[in-house]
C-alpha cells in the first residue's frame, strides 16, 4: 500500500463535500473504484494528523493498484481546488 495526502485543508466540510462529488462514500471513507468495482483507493478525512498536526486528505492505495497513482492524484487535485493544500505522497 502506498499513501498520498493532501495538506493542509482550509476545510472539512469542503473537502467532504468535494469527495462525496467525486466518490461514493461508504462510511468514513469515500471510494475511487476502478470499472469492474475494485476499490482502487480508500479516501478519508484527518482532522489532526499525527505527523504533522494538520487537518488532511489522506488516499490509501490498494495492493492491487499499486500503479494507479494518476487517478488517485486526479481526486485530491479536485479536492483541493475546494480545500487550498499541496499534494504529497509517503515516500
């Protein structure tokens, strides 16, 4: 698994709508699946990170699609144009 975050966030009520716009949500977390249903990606909203005590989107890449760091990118850049933030990714 590999993670992308996006930091900070002006918003949470802005990024949630903007992931719900963008995603189905299923519980805390909003989904990015690819077209046959896999989950690609698992989105959730940190109100303080423990890293850096910032409120983030946090993306969690599945095993599986290991690759698909385009798509996953491509979400959190809609987010933010709701939220502000830079995109980062874990390594």
């Amino acid at each position: 698994m590999k993670s992308y975050f996006l930091s900070p966030i002006s918003s949470r009520i802005a990024a949630a709508a903007a992931l719900r716009a963008a995603l189905p949500e299923a519980g805390n977390q909003w989904l990015l699946k690819d077209n046959g249903g896999d989950v690609i990606a698992y989105f959730s909203l940190i109100e303080k990170d423990d890293t850096t005590g910032l409120r983030t989107v946090q993306a969690d890449i599945s095993g599986r699609h290991y690759g698909s760091d385009a798509e996953v990118i491509a979400v959190l850049n809609k987010v933010r144009e709701s939220t502000g933030g830079e995109v980062t990714n874990d390594v």
